[in-house]
C-alpha cells in the first residue's frame, strides 16, 4: 500500500504537507485503544495484529481510474487484476499467506456490467476469498482493496530489520512495467498491467532464507530502497540493478509497479541465483551512516521513483 | 456497509445489475480457498473470519464528496466522524467490539491540509486505532474506511437469526437524519452529520439481551428490515416506529441514515424501555411468510429507503 509512512521522504515535497502526514502518524500512534492489538502501525507494507499464535497483516490499496489504470488501454480484467495484485505484492513482501480480501468499489457511469463482470474475474482469478465489499456510485471507477495475511506470531518481514553488513537483492529484472507503459506493447506492456504478486518468493524469504528485511517494489527502486534503509536506520550501497530487457537503467532505478521484492540477508546467508526460475540478484550491500542515504557506484542516487503526493 | 447483499431487494431495479450482484456472490462463494477461515461472506453488516476463540468482523465503507457529504455544509471533522461512526455503525449492529480501522483516502485538490487535519480529528475523535491505509490524489474525495472488531466465537448478532414469533424493536427515534438532511438547522442537522454508532447497545444485544438478529439502519427502516426478513426467511408485521421530533413518518420509515440498531428478541425476553437512556421500542412481529414482506398495519410497505444503485 501506499502506506502513509511513504510519504516521509524528501524531494521536492511541501514541507507543511510533510508535517502533516506526520502529525498524522503521531496523532494515530497516541491513540490506541488500551487493549490494542496492533504490532506494527503506520509505516510499513502492512499492519499487523496480533491475535494467538497468528499475526495478522493488513494492506489497503486504491486503484483510481486515470491514476493506476486507463480504461482505454486497460481491460475490465486488468484492471480488477491489478486491484488485488498490488495488495497481495504487499502481503508477499511480509512473507505472508493471503487470507481473504475486501473489496470497496466506486462505480463510473460508463463501467456496464460487462465491465463490472470483467473486473471481478479479473480480481478472482487470484483465488484469493472475497469476503465482502461495499459499491457505490461515482464520477470515476475507484476501487479500495483490503488484504488480510497471516504470518506466525512474530515472524513477518520488515523494512526496519536490516543490519550493516546485510546483503542487498531484488528479485527479477527491473524497469518492465516502466518500459510497459512507455511502449504499450510487447512483454513489457504486458507486464505492466499483469504484475505477479511474489508470494512464494516472500514465503521462501521468510521461512527458509530468513531475510533481515523485505519490501516490495511498487514506486520504484531509489525510493523503496530509500525507505527501507531509512525504517532500518542505515545507508544502502548499490550497484545498477539487472534490466529488464529493453528497460533503460533510469527505467530501472526509477521506475515504479515492477512488484518484486527488494530483500536483504546477513552477509552469511546462501542466497540462491533463482527462486522457482526467478533471478535473485545481489546489488548492494547495508552500511552504517546516513539512515536513508542509497548511493549507485559511490554517487548518491536521488529518489525518483513515483510518488503520489510529488 | 452497503454490503452485496443489500442489493438484492428488487423495488424498481434493473434486473440485469440484480443478475451481476447475484453472480458477483456466487462467484466469490464458489471460491473459497481450501483453509479459508471465512465463516460469513457477502451479506450482512460485516464478514465474519474465525481466528481461534474470536471471530473478527470486518466491514468496509466509502464516504464519497456529493454522495454522503457535501464540502459546503459537512465540515472537515463532520466528514471524518461519519466515514468512521458508519464502520462502528456495522460493529455494532453484530455486537462487536471495535480493533483498529484503515482510512484509504483520495484527495481532491480542493482539500487543504487544514481540511486534512480536521477530517483525521474527526475520524480519531471516536477513538479507535487507526492501522494504517492508502493516500492518493483525486478528483473528489473519497474514503474507504475498514473497522476491524471482535466477538466471542460463533457470538455475533446476524441478521439471518430472526424466528416466527421474535419481537421487533428499534433504538432511538427514526427518521432524524432525513429530517435534519432537509432542514439543514437544528439537532436533526447535527444528529444528521454526527451520527453515534450504538456500540454499547449492540454489546448489551449481544451478551445480555441475547438478540436473536440484529442490523443497524443505514438505508431506511423499510428497506433493511426487509433485508433482515428476507435474511431471516420470514415476513414482518410492524406498526409505526417511534418518531424524531419533526419528523414525518415517512423519514422515519424511509430516511436513511439514522444509524439505530433494528433487532429482534424471542417473545418471552425482558427488553428494557431504556438501555443507557436510550428507547428501545418495539414496534412488531416476526412472522412465518412471503421471506422479505413488511407490513405496516397490515398493508404491505414498499422498500423506498435509500438505495445506492437506484
């Protein structure tokens, strides 16, 4: 989700705006309920609550017709696709198991129940339960989807638990979906508007590798990569991530939805090159200093990527 | 919520949309994954997920600028009370307890930072922990507000449960809302824009009470008793509800919004006149019958509420 959390960085933002979202965040922190459940609030890819033996991980996500999707370009399919998938991107870079979803959907007047019908068989074909929802009408199509996960009591991957020294690795190849929506053809097009949620990569991240920290890639690497470091408290040192083909490196740095996951590991940990036919590359490595700082070949590496509020 | 569910009524609908919402619930209760904890879906106030000795309700509403309220006469906090009281509304109506809520926000260019500010007030002045959510930009504003709550296993007030032979009651006095929504003075406009989820009612239905079905009345009296029949496989024998002061009886059997809990007990129950100094009046009979018909002194009475697809 665009968690408000993701909002705290920098470049180019308003400053009264900033204090805002973090009076926000501070205003929220102060208020929980005596008896509150909630683990880990405002700030990561997911709530997560505490309920037995289980945490439950939460991620809200908005589509907004003109914003994420165009319906000229994209089918009723893609875009109730895209809906869910970004939400179950957010459960995977958790190293969760996707429970059921919910579904709030604002109706344009042009979406005809062949649309409507299309966007559920879209949102459905990620076998994921829907629980329920709410429908109403408006200018534009706006769907809100909520994803609940679950991880055992404790052991959800984090932005903030990287360590100096930790490896750094991004699942895939980066800049498709940039190149996608550039060229609106081919492969990368059609990456763009099918990402595939990482699921069981998050799962083997968590379980097997024992990631330190793990987030996904939906606003673009020097962004994310900034955030991860920053809840971590470090710097990160990259090299140029591996393209995808035809992507520029900029498309890569900087640009957003590619939906893989962006994970470090300590230094000893044997990360293996694929994970059921997917690449894991290393590209950097966590250091102490300025918490946030990403610097690309010793240069700092300004955040780019895509932010909703720039 | 404006559940799924709710759109099954048939008073002057299309009955090609009626067809979609009907295959929209059977697909997503055909799909089930194979450990799904669902153990309620589309269909009533709030999806109920078993998670050990607790069922979590989950309810989800959209408050949309010029739909459910208006910039020029709902101030910030007046529109950040309600995108919440309306969440609680649904806790309530099963007898749970609220967790924590997620607030997905889309922002219209119209909306200030202080009017940002006032809304989050409004929404945490009802006191819940906020989780976390969504913020994006828009041409309007839109929250889709999520409540999370809590009822012992297998406890929560439905509205399926009714009997032949159980009293119906209401809370409150009807049609306030509708009235304050017309006059825009007085308490009817501030009972209209600040609504008071029934809480501590739906918690006395629930553990002393032991309600056999319950709902709170957000669309009209009309048109969500005859879902909790229609639910209930019974027809409703009513008389006319206790009125707002001033308003007509037609707000208060078709206004919506008043957000008082309509519930039933079998015959021989003690149901106080007061719960906390609030009426609990009875105003009928659960029958054996055409499932969904209500009748006002025995002339059938046409589901005219608020519809959000009429």
């Amino acid at each position: 989700m665009v968690k408000y959390g993701k909002l705290d960085f920098v470049s180019g933002r308003d400053p009264a705006e900033l204090q805002l979202i973090e009076w926000v965040r501070r205003q929220a922190a102060r208020r929980p309920r005596p008896r509150s459940r909630l683990a880990l609030g405002i700030g990561d890819d997911c709530a997560i609550v505490r309920a037995g033996a289980l945490d439950w991980l939460y991620t809200t996500d908005m589509l907004i017709e003109n914003v994420h999707f165009l319906p000229k370009t994209h089918t009723a399919r893609d875009a109730g696709w895209k809906a869910l998938a970004r939400g179950l991107s957010d459960i995977a870079a958790m190293g969760g198991e996707p429970q059921f979803c919910l579904l709030s959907l604002a109706l344009a007047p042009w979406a005809d129940r062949r649309w409507i019908a299309g966007f559920y068989r879209g949102l459905l074909a990620h076998g994921v339960t829907l629980a329920g929802g709410d429908l109403a009408r408006a200018d534009r199509v706006m769907a809100d989807i909520v994803v609940a996960g679950t991880v055992p009591r404790g052991k959800a991957l984090r932005r903030d638990g990287a360590r100096a020294g930790d490896a750094i690795y991004v699942s895939g190849q980066l800049g498709g979906s940039a190149l996608g929506l550039a060229t609106r053809r081919g492969p990368a097009w059609s990456r763009h508007k099918r990402p595939q949620p990482r699921l069981a990569l998050g799962h083997f991240l968590r379980t097997r590798l024992r990631s330190t920290a793990a987030m996904d890639l939906s606003d673009g690497l020097s962004i994310d990569l900034r955030r991860l470091a920053k809840a971590s408290g470090l710097r990160a040192e990259i090299t140029l991530p591996p393209l995808y083909p035809g992507a520029s490196p900029e498309q890569a740095l900087h640009g957003g939805e590619d939906y893989e996951l962006l994970f470090t590991a300590a230094p000893r940990t044997r990360v293996p090159q694929k994970f059921e036919g997917l690449p894991l590359t290393r590209i950097g490595t966590m250091r102490n200093g300025a918490a946030g700082l990403v610097t690309l070949d010793g240069k700092p590496l300004p955040p780019l990527g895509y932010d909703h509020f720039r």
